[in-house]
C-alpha cells in the first residue's frame, strides 16, 4: 500500500497539517481486543462510525495503518458540494425521480449533518461559504442554464444561480471561463480539522482508536469478524472497512470496485487583501473529466488542486504543474510562490457513485466517493452507526446502486484505467 505523497517543499507536512493544530497521537494495537464492532480505517467515514457507535453505547475498536487523517481525508480539497457526484437530474435519469430525490435529500441532511456536528462538538472547520461550479467549454453552458432550474423547480434547491460569463469572470476574477452555476448553501472547510476533533469525539466518548496499526487480514466465521494486525486480533460482531482507495489487498470484493487515483495540491503564498482572485471566497470546481478544483483560505492563500495521475508512481514536481495550471486562470499568479506541494490517492469507482456493500456476513465497506467525499464520507459512517442499532434502511440507498467492478480484472484495471482516463483527459483539450 502505498503512502499519501509528501512534497519536498514542505518536508513531512500538507499545509493542513501545518496549520491544524496539536494532532494528538494514538498508540498502536498492543495484544488481542474484543468488541461489538471493528472498524478498519481512520478518515472521514471510520472515525464518523466510531464517534456515533460510542456515543451510542456500543464496544468500537478502531485501526489505521498509519496516522489519522494520513489518507484522503486529511489531504483532499475541502469542498462540500451539493448533492452526490452525478447530478440530481442525471441519477433521475438512471433511477427515476423518487430515488434520485431520495438521494439528493440524504446528501442534504449529510451536508447540515457535518456542519452541525462540527458546530455541537466544538470543532473549527475553517467553513467558509459559497461554491461556483465553471464551464471551461461554451457548449456547456446550456447544461448548466437548465441545471439550475432543475434544482430549484424539481428538487426544491434554490440557492443555485446561472452565471452568465461577465458575472463568472466578476466572482472568480479572471475571464478563462465562459459561465457556470453559484450555489450559495454549501462551502469548504479544512478537512484536517474534522478529522482531529472527529477523532477526539470518537475517543471522549469511548472508542479505542488505534493507529500505526495495519491489518493483514478479516475474516467472518460462526458469527465472529477477525481482525488480523501484526501485534494481536480483534474480535467482533460486526466490521466496517472504511479504507476507501488505501485498501490493498485486504479484501477483493472491495479492491475490485474502488480504483486509487493520485490527486495534488498546492498552496501559494497570501495573495493579499488587495487580490482579485475570488474576492467573495467562493470555492471552485470545472467541467473537466480530469476537474480542476480551488478556492482561497481564511488568510488568502491559494489552494489549487487539478493534477491527477492513474498510476502509483508519484510525480515529485507537484509545484511545476500546479503553479502552470494557475498561470492558465490567473497569468498575473505566473510566478507565484507556492509553499507546500502535496497528494494522496482518492477512491473512485466506475459511475463515479459510492461503493457500499456488505462483502463478508456482517462486514460492510464503504467508499469509492469519487471526488465527492468531504461531505458524503463522514456522513456515511453515521448510517453505518444507523445499521448496528437496527435501522439499514437508508444505508441501502447505496447499497443499492449500480456499481459495476472495474474491468481487466486485479492484473489489468490500472493499465485500462490509466489508458481510459487519459482519454478524457485528451477529450478535456479539445
């Protein structure tokens, strides 16, 4: 399993971590432990679980191979989104309208859920509102005309607006786009703040956490899920494999149907008050199938993410391409210094919809959330809290998607994978 890139530029640190705060370290698994649930991974989704299953009353053992936060979830851009990956009139589409209204009102709740949580448990997110989503190509501008629409007549969302390009090259300051949507009822956060004080949650209400604790094994036999770990066993009722893209060989079922792919970012200097980038703070995503994604910090940095790779090979020039994707958007940044450099591997599966399924009896994974995990993730390990008492229901939601394995099998998805996706990337050029 490979680990989460670090930049050179910064040693050892994203700048999430730099500006975080104290990040309290747990000890490794020592010996064997027993308990009602075992959760495999400490970001968004296992840690979310062991919160709720402890605050519930519930025995929670919880492990990471490395530290928390280590993974996409202390690494990733820190937008929330609206909705899920695909939007809402696209799953009406696939599905019909109750289930992709269904759908889009359970990221709803996952979306104030977050916000609310944080807010209750005394955890500074850094929120800050606003997201603009931009056409990098006129013939889309259509699409994202009628997608406002959708959502305020269809869907009862009515804090997505059509921009028109003046409007979009006010708001983003700069004229590379031809137009875009603004939705004012979500916004991004710094997600290694969630992680630190959803670990802190997790363990004040009982959980034992557990990192630098790898699993080398889950087995479900007579009842019993077994943890393996190179210092002792866990035994449980139940598991969750929480994972996402950093899963291994672990388990097949779920390796077959969640793809690692390599995302970086990069951090500028303050830009200044005086700066005309983003000047309402909005944070930003694109149409490309390989999507740039950026937005402004509370103290004006830069943060820009858009160089994705398909292999497990990590490029150790991160600060090159960034800082000439920005240069594209904003030429006067052309030489802007960037003071941290870093990358990660996020799950996607091949709809780009979340894979969740209970892959042994009494074992559920979860992950694969494409890009759209900030908001989904965290919310996915209070459902899975939601089953353990009882009540699957709307765990099933997802569960019930239509999540087909990657072809090529365990031998060839990666070439496959790297040869399609950077079709699309050709196809982003054009």
């Amino acid at each position: 399993m490979t680990l989460p890139y670090q930049s050179p530029i910064s040693p050892g640190y994203s700048w999430y971590e730099d500006t975080a705060g104290p990040r309290p370290q747990h000890p490794r698994l020592d010996g064997d432990r027993t308990a009602d649930v075992v959760i495999v991974g400490g970001g968004f989704t296992g840690l979310s679980a062991a919160a709720h299953l402890a605050k519930a009353g519930t025995n929670v053992v919880l492990i990471e191979a490395h530290r928390f936060g280590d993974g996409a979830s202390g690494r990733n851009g820190g937008q929330l989104g609206t909705g899920q990956r695909a939007w809402a009139e696209e799953l009406e589409t696939e599905y019909g309208f109750t289930r992709a209204k269904a759908l889009f009102d359970i990221a709803e709740e996952a979306k104030a859920h977050l916000l609310e949580f944080s807010a209750a448990n005394g955890i500074d997110i850094d929120y800050m509102p606003g997201q603009m989503s931009l056409a990098h190509k006129k013939r889309y501008l259509d699409d994202y005309r009628r997608h406002a629409e959708i959502m305020a007549t269809r869907f009862s969302y009515p804090h997505i607006s059509y921009m028109d390009a003046d409007e979009t090259a006010r708001r983003l300051g700069s004229a590379h786009y031809f137009g875009g949507t603004r939705d004012t009822g979500t916004g991004h956060i710094h997600p290694m703040k969630l992680v630190i004080g959803t670990a802190r949650v997790a363990a004040e209400a009982g959980a034992a956490l557990f990192e630098q604790t790898k699993a080398t094994g889950i087995t479900a036999n007579g009842g019993k899920v077994i943890v393996a770990t190179p210092t002792g066993t866990i035994t449980a009722a139940k598991g969750l494999i929480a994972v996402n893209a950093y899963g291994g060989l672990l388990e097949p079922v779920s390796a077959t149907h969640v793809m690692p792919i390599g995302s970086f970012i990069g951090a500028t200097v303050p830009l200044g008050s005086d700066s005309p980038v983003l000047p309402g703070g909005e944070a930003v995503d694109d149409s490309r199938f390989v999507v740039r994604y950026f937005r402004k910090s509370r103290e004006g940095r830069l943060l820009f993410g858009g160089r994705e790779i398909y292999t497990v090979n990590d490029p150790k020039d991160i600060h090159i391409h960034i800082r000439k994707q920005i240069a594209e958007i904003y030429p006067a940044l052309k030489d802007v210094e960037i003071t941290h450099g870093w990358g990660g591997f996020v799950g996607i599966t091949v709809p780009r919809k979340p894979f969740v399924r209970e892959v042994m009896p009494n074992v559920i994974s979860a992950g694969g959330y494409s890009g759209h995990g900030v908001m989904l993730s965290n919310f996915m390990g209070k459902l899975y809290a939601e089953t353990v008492s009882g009540n699957r229901d709307r765990l099933k939601l997802f569960e019930e998607l239509k999540i087909p394995a990657f072809p090529g099998g365990r031998r060839f998805r990666s070439p496959l994978l790297f040869l399609a996706l950077n079709w699309f990337a050709l196809r982003d050029r054009i």
